[in-house]
C-alpha cells in the first residue's frame, strides 16, 4: 500500500445492479485494489436514488472516499438517465458544501458494440462531471462488448474476459500509485475479442434463444407504430 | 408534419421556458403541428434495461407508466426536438429517462453501417433530429461533447438529418428567437 489509496467506492449505475456487467467489471478492479491495500465498499445507484433518504446516504459514502468508480453500461450513446440524476445531484450538493480534500475519480463504461469509441461520449461526459464536481480525474476505460462478461464474475469467464482482467489489473497498480490509468490499460480493454464479421453472426444469433416464444420470433420486427409503409 | 418537443427542462429554467416557446412559435408558423412534452411532470420511470420490448413484445415497451408512449410519439413524428440544459456536455436526467425508453423503435440484430456495428431499424423511416443544448454562457468544450453524442444519437436513431445549437442564459429573447430560427433552418424544417 502506498498511502495513495485507502477507501474506494464502487458506485453501479446499472439496472441490473450486482448482477449486471458493470458490476462484474468494477468489482474486479476492488479485487485488484484491495491486493494493493485499499479498502473498499460498493453501491448501487439505482437503489439509492430512489429516495431522499438514499441520496444522502449516497453524499456520505460518496464525501468517504478517496476514489470513486463509476460503472455504467452505454445507454442511447451516453449513462443512463438515474446515473445523469446521480452526477447532478453529487455536483449540486458539492457547490454549496466545497469538498475539503481532494479526491479521485474513474470510470468504466461498457456496451454491446465493439468499437470502444462508441463509448467515448459517457467518458467525455464522466470527465467532465469529474472537473465540475471537482473531483481529480483518474482516467477511464471503454469495455466492448459487455455481452460476453453478461454479469458473470470476471475470474470465471475465462479466455474471453482476458483483456478485460489484465486491463483492469493493470489500472489497479498504477491509481493505487496515484497516477491515473495508463494507455494500456485503455487500449486492451477495447481491442476486440473476435473480428467484427463473427461478432454480427455470434450476436445476432443470440437473439433467437433469448426469444422463448416462437409466435414472438415471428413477429420479433413488428412496427407497432407503423406510418411508412 | 408532425413534430414532438422533449423539453429536458428544469423547474424555473426560464431560458428553457423561452426557447420552447420561440420553438413552437416558429414551427407552428411553418405548418408543423407541434406536441411539447414537459418531461419534468411526466411520470417516467428510468428504463430498467428488462429487454421485453425485444424478447416478449416486439417494439413496444412493457412499462405501465407514460414513458410507455414516447417511443411511439418518437417515430410518429418528422421532427424530433430535444431540449435540455447541457449537463457535463450531455443531456439532463429528465430529457434522459425519456431517450432510455426509446429501445423498441430498433431491433435488437446488429449490422454494420458506415463502418461501425448499430442496432438495425425497425421502421423504414425516422424523423430528423434536432438538439438545442441551454447553457448559461458559452463554453466550448461541453459545447462540443454536447455535438458529438447528437451526432451519435442521429446515427443510432436513424435521423436523415440533425443538428444541434445552443441556447444562453445570456440572451434576451430576440436572441434566442434569431438562434432557435437559425437552428431550425439548418435542417429544412422552417423556409
């Protein structure tokens, strides 16, 4: 332990919560810190930002801690809307209570693409969160394609969560040092795990046994608002 | 012509309030027929990523509250407007909620276009999009994360054409009446 770490909050902003992707990733990364000394709790955004009671439970924790992660899937090319509710309210809350030391934050974003710049705006917008709240920005990482982790622990998913486990192995050493996470944490969380033409054959035959019913498969490009045609 | 307004806005954002108004003004000038929803006191809940409006009822959302009819109003539409206070250079948590609902209008098999791997349509056509982000003053680099996500919200929502502009706290009302009209013509939705 280098003195850089000492409490770490994991903050899902999933509506799967412990079960999601998100989940599986940023609880890896408390796995990795804690070898390195750093004691760390977990919270589930969805949860907590459901009352008055929650949101400022979530402003302890949240004032606690020396790094916060952030994990959220990419929803409509950004966070879903309860960790926008989150991030507003942490940074309303932070502008009239200044914050008395400096703190760290990161961020893990996950999707079913598999160009990892398509998560390049949630970063951008964690980012800019990060220096509005001010909070120091520690760096993030794009994870694709969250399908194949699928909310399952990352140290039983075998070889296909091998870059995700070493990407965030790596991050863990270096902001446990107090630097940020370094380009090849980055870069081997988004490389692809196969090429493109096999993710859309792989990925779209997966709909057809998360479809149960046969009567929806047929009907599963119905246009229940149809007009143009 | 049928356009739907997503108003994102927060209680007593009277810079908002203003450009919603230049908006329907000018629209309705124009021959649209405009539907504004003032999201704020809609009651939609966060989209709780259940999939069924792919697995179980195929392009309609199984949700029981009013988030249930956006996705409809969505692609009924031939202009969709979204406004909303840029916040750290996205949209706010009340334009948002609505955005998440709006899965069913695509299907859920993915095909590459333009290079990139994008959920396919689900309709033939969809409605052109426009994003007016408010802002206090300007500010370049949230002006230009706020640019790229309606960028990517266009390609993902199959928009034949978007654009997106901002709005000041600073403006007076002639101001933001010259902007919303320059914004709007971009596009070809006014003359």
């Amino acid at each position: 332990m280098t003195g850089h770490l000492q409490r770490v909050l994991l903050l899902i902003g999933s509506p799967r919560g412990a079960q999601s992707t998100s989940a599986s990733l940023g609880s890896y990364l408390l796995l990795e810190l804690e070898k390195q000394g750093a004691e760390t709790g977990v919270v589930n955004l969805y949860q907590y930002m459901k009352s008055d009671e929650g949101r400022n439970d979530l402003m302890d924790v949240v004032n606690q801690a020396d790094l916060l992660v952030f994990s959220s899937p990419l929803y409509i090319d950004c966070l879903p809307a309860p960790v926008i509710a989150a991030l507003e309210m942490i940074r309303d809350r932070r502008m009239v209570a200044q914050p008395i030391r400096r703190q760290r934050l990161m961020a893990l974003v996950n999707s079913g693409f598999p160009e990892p710049e398509q998560n390049a705006t949630a970063l951008a917008i964690y980012r800019q969160f990060a220096e509005e709240a001010e909070f120091g920005w520690a760096g993030g990482l794009a994870f694709a394609p969250g399908a194949v982790i699928n909310g399952k622990p990352l140290g039983s998913t075998g070889f296909a969560a091998r870059n995700a486990r070493k990407s965030l192995g790596i991050a863990a050493r270096a902001l446990a040092q107090g630097w940020p996470v370094p380009s090849d944490a980055v870069k081997l969380a988004g490389k692809p795990l196969v090429p493109a033409w096999m993710f859309l054959i792989n990925a779209n035959r997966s709909w057809k046994r998360q479809v149960m019913d046969p009567a929806v498969w047929k009907e599963i490009e119905k246009r229940p608002f149809r007009k143009n045609t | 012509m049928r356009a739907v307004v997503l108003d994102g806005s927060r209680q007593g954002d009277q810079t908002s309030r203003t450009a919603r108004e230049v908006l329907e003004e000018q629209l309705k000038e124009n021959g649209w027929t405009v539907r504004s929803l003032l999201l704020r006191d809609m009651d939609i809940s966060p989209c709780d990523g259940c999939l069924r409006c792919w697995t179980e009822h195929p392009g309609l959302c199984p949700g029981t509250d009013q988030g249930r009819m956006i996705p409809g109003l969505y692609i009924t539409s031939d202009l969709a407007v979204f406004l909303s206070p840029v916040t750290f250079g996205g949209y706010s948590y009340q334009l948002k909620k609505a955005l998440d609902r709006m899965l069913p209008n695509l299907l859920p098999f993915f095909g590459k276009f333009g290079g990139e791997i994008h959920h396919k349509k689900r309709y033939d056509a969809y409605p052109k999009l426009i994003a007016i982000g408010v802002l206090q003053k300007p500010i370049q680099s949230v002006e230009m994360i706020f640019r790229v996500l309606v960028h990517r919200n266009a390609i993902n929502f199959y928009a034949p054409a978007h654009t997106a502009g901002f709005v000041y706290g600073t403006e007076d009302s002639d101001t933001i009446r010259l902007g919303v009209r320059t914004i709007l013509s971009r596009v070809g939705v006014i003359a």
